[in-house]
C-alpha cells in the first residue's frame, strides 16, 4: 500500500518538522526479477532546527528514505509526515543545475514554484548567491564552475526557496576533501543562520559527527536503523580538533557493529 507524503497536521508534536514511522521499501524493478527489500521499519523524527544525520554503508537505504520524503517515490508503506506547513528543499549528490540556464536563473526558476512571493525572487537570489560566495559567477551557465562552486549553487538554490527541513543526499561525497571541508564549514555557518532543520545523508563518519546534532546509524539488507548516537560536542565545532576525531572513530565502531550485528 502506498501511503501518500502528507502534512502530519495535529498528530505532530509542536517542534516536529517530520515523522517517518514505520516505513517500507520493496524494488520490483522488473517482471520476475526477485524484490529487493530496500528499508524494513524505519521510524524516526526531527524536530524542528535540528541536525539530523543519516549515516550508514553504501545500498543500506539512505537515498531511498531521501527520495520518498522528497515525494520523487510514491511506492512505499509506513507513514512519511511533515509538520503542519512544513516546506523542504531537497539537495542531491549531484549538483542537478538546469545548463541552459545561468546559475541566477537556476535559483529563480526554483523560486518560481516555491512559496517565496514573487517580488523577494530576485533579492533572494541574489543574497544567496553572495552568501555562498558565487555573487561573481551569477550569470556564467554551470559547466563554466568547478564542480565545488557548482555545489555551492545547489545548496544556495536549496537555502533560497526557504524551506523549514532540508533534505541533503551526500552533497559533498563526489568532492575532494578540502573543498568537502569548505563545503561542510559553510553549510554550518549557513545552518547557524537560519536555524532550518536539516536531514542529511552521509556514509562518512567524520562529517556525520562534524555536523550532526544527532546520529542515525542504519544498516543494509533491508534497511533498518539500529542505533542513535547524540553528539553532544559544543559548537561552533573545530573541525581539526582531537575530540572530534576522537568521536569519529567511536562512531565508525558503531557503524560496524551495526553493519554485522552477529559479530559482536
Ligand atoms: N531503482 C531501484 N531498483 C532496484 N533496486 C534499487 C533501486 N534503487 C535502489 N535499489 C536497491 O535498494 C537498496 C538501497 O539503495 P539506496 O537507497 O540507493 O542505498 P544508499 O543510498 O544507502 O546507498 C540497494 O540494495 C539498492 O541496490
Ligand atoms: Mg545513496
């Protein structure tokens, strides 16, 4: 049965920007091929201006809870709710700016169908653009940016329609690691402004600990999450410093154990 994403509305908790409850996943992908069980139960909430991590292997099933509460998959059971009015903004691994269109233009057409009033579409494009630093490169089309800048053009565009949660699928996985650092101090700096709530996707420990209010540990076959982990390290957050590292590797110990739970 597939259960439409819906605005939770009364059932909700005041601060509760989403509550996933008990939701499932099978791909049928073709006529007799055999199903692939993809998420079994997994329920979890955010509330509202909270940094919530979702961490787990590659094929465990993160960018599927991703892609259903971005409403690009229908085909689940469970329940997927947001807070009443809750908006979101959706940023993918890949960049996905439209090419023929410049990196101003990308930012307006994404203001076109969000609920931003029509006279703010130009002053907020542009605003978010300088604040990722791309003020420069407003009209240059995406295949003249790095793939760094063109990052940041996505995270800008996802900032720039105000949405209340943001949905991050492994943003910066494809970069190298000092612009991902750059990337992940920015976001945070960003976050710190707005005070949005953010669901992010990472298979990497470290930028899971780095940024995240709270941990959700999920393993493979089908996805489940086993294990919660709040990070309690005080902010702004060094992202050099030894207890960092230090809770990084707990958390990689975590992620194993959950990965093979026989094991331990
Ligand atoms: N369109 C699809 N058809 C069939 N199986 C899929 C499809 N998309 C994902 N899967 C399978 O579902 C599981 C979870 O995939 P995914 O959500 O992409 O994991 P993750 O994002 O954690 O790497 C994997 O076993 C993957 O092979
Ligand atoms: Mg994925």
């Amino acid at each position: 049965m597939a259960v439409p994403l819906a605005p939770g509305g009364a059932g909700l908790a005041v601060d509760t920007v989403l509550s996933v409850r008990r939701l499932g996943k099978t791909y049928r992908s073709r006529a007799g091929a055999r199903p692939v069980p993809a998420l079994d139960g997994v329920s979890f909430s955010v509330a509202g201006g909270e940094f919530v991590c979702l961490l787990g292997p590659s094929g465990c099933g993160k960018s599927t809870v991703l892609n259903i509460l971005a409403g690009l998959d229908r085909a689940f059971t469970g329940e997927a709710g947001l807070g009443p009015g809750v908006r979101i903004g959706v940023v993918f691994q890949s960049p996905r700016l439209l090419p023929w269109l410049t990196v101003r233009q990308n930012l307006l057409f994404a203001l076109e169908t969000s609920a931003v009033p029509r006279a703010e579409w130009e002053v907020r494009a542009d605003d978010w653009l300088q604040r990722v630093g791309l003020g420069p490169f407003a009209h240059v089309h995406p295949h003249e940016l790095s793939g760094g800048m063109q990052h940041r053009a996505a995270v800008a565009r996802a900032f720039a329609v105000d949405p209340d949660l943001l949905l991050m699928d492994e943003p910066f996985t494809g970069l190298d690691e000092f612009t991902a650092r750059a990337m992940r101090r920015e976001l945070l700096q960003l976050w710190r402004e707005t005070r949005r709530s953010v669901l992010f996707v990472t298979h990497n420990c470290f930028e899971a600990c780095y940024l995240a209010d709270r941990i959700l540990v999920m393993s493979a076959g089908p996805g489940r999450i086993r294990d919660e982990i709040v990070v309690d390290l005080p902010r702004p957050r060094d992202d050099e410093s030894p207890e960092l590292f230090e809770r990084s590797v707990a958390v990689t110990r975590t992620v194993l154990a959950a990965a093979s739970p026989r094991a331990v």
